[in-house]
C-alpha cells in the first residue's frame, strides 16, 4: 500500500521555504561540510573556500531554517546538523545524485 503524505498549509510553505534555502550551492556546500562533525566559521570557509563573511550570513539563514544549529564553546561558535531528519535527507540526495544511472 503507497505511504500518503500529507501536511498543512503553513507546513508546505515552511518546507517550501527550506527547499529553497538548500537550493543554493553555497548554503548546501556549508551543510556538507558541517556533515559528522561541529565546525567553527573559520573551518567551513576553509572547507567551502568560501569568505567567512559570507559563510556567516549563509549560517543565519540555515539556523532560521532549522537545518543547522549552533553550540557556543569559549569564544567559537561550532555549527552542526540540526538532527537526524536534515542528515538524511541530505545523504539521501547525495546518494541520488551520485547514482551513475539517468532517469
């Protein structure tokens, strides 16, 4: 039996809005990079070669979305996937992406 999914109008639009958000290659290469373990601003810029002001306005956005979340430790904020649903689905895209066969 085909599993239905089904969600609000308010729920669409937020989905809608997260979709978009993850739609930018430089907010999904940060989520990439911030994939099994907590990074600092610094360390995704390196890792995304990418400026850190520009990570860092990119963050905002992901933490407003509730793909990323955010633990200060001493003077350094370390980002990470905000739980275990955003880390699926993003493995599971990247899995689909690399998938050798075209539809």
């Amino acid at each position: 039996m085909p599993e239905k999914l089904s969600i609000t109008g308010d729920q669409a639009v937020e989905l809608a809005e997260m979709f978009r958000i993850v739609g930018d290659a430089s907010r999904l290469r940060i989520i990439l990079a911030c994939v099994g373990k907590a990074r600092c601003v610094s360390d995704i810029a390196e890792a995304t070669r990418l400026a850190p002001s520009l990570v860092s306005h990119h963050l905002r956005l992901l933490r407003a979305a509730r793909m990323l979340k955010a633990e200060r430790r001493g003077k350094l904020v370390f980002y990470a996937l905000a739980d275990d649903h955003v880390r699926c689905v993003i493995k599971d895209m990247v899995a689909h992406v690399r998938e050798s066969d075209p539809v």
